[in-house]
C-alpha cells in the first residue's frame, strides 16, 4: 500500500493506494472511499455519504463521500475501500 502520495496535482494526488490505484482521497472536507456499487448506493440511502461526481450527470457509481465522523470510521471505511479495491486489482 503506498502511504505517501506522489507530490503533483489533480485528482489521486493526494489519495492512499494500494497496488497503484487509488482507493481513499479526500475531497472538500470529506473522506472519498471506492467500494461496490451496491454498498454506495445502501451508505447514500442511509444518508451516511453522499453520491461523488465529477461533473454535472457524471455520478461514479463506486465512489462515495462521508462527512466527517469518527476517526474509527474513517478508518473502517478506508480498510473496506481498501479490500475491495485490492480484491479488484490484478
């Protein structure tokens, strides 16, 4: 897992990676996780993230934003965002 981004710009700049893609950022104040898109539609509808989109109509479906929480489940977030980015690479 790199922790330390690569210093530049742009999206990903400042994002955790594993295997060289990108799993966790942060984006506006709020943690930005990658997981299935059957688990960011169940966080958007329990109102725990909101939808990420990278322009108007252009909603990623295997990206959410969390508000800032707890330390922990950030964490947690982060460690399934983690998992299923890995299980995903390859």
């Amino acid at each position: 897992m790199d922790l330390h981004a690569p210093r530049g710009r742009g999206f990903g700049s400042n994002a955790l990676k594993v295997e060289g893609r990108i799993f966790a950022s942060l984006s506006h104040g709020r943690l930005l996780i990658k997981l299935p898109a059957e688990r960011v539609k169940a966080l958007v509808e329990a109102k725990l993230g909101a939808p990420f989109s990278t322009g108007p109509g252009r909603v990623q479906k295997e990206w959410v934003t969390v508000a800032p929480s707890s330390l922990e489940e950030w964490v947690r977030l982060s460690e399934e965002a983690r998992r299923y980015v890995r299980s995903r690479a390859g």
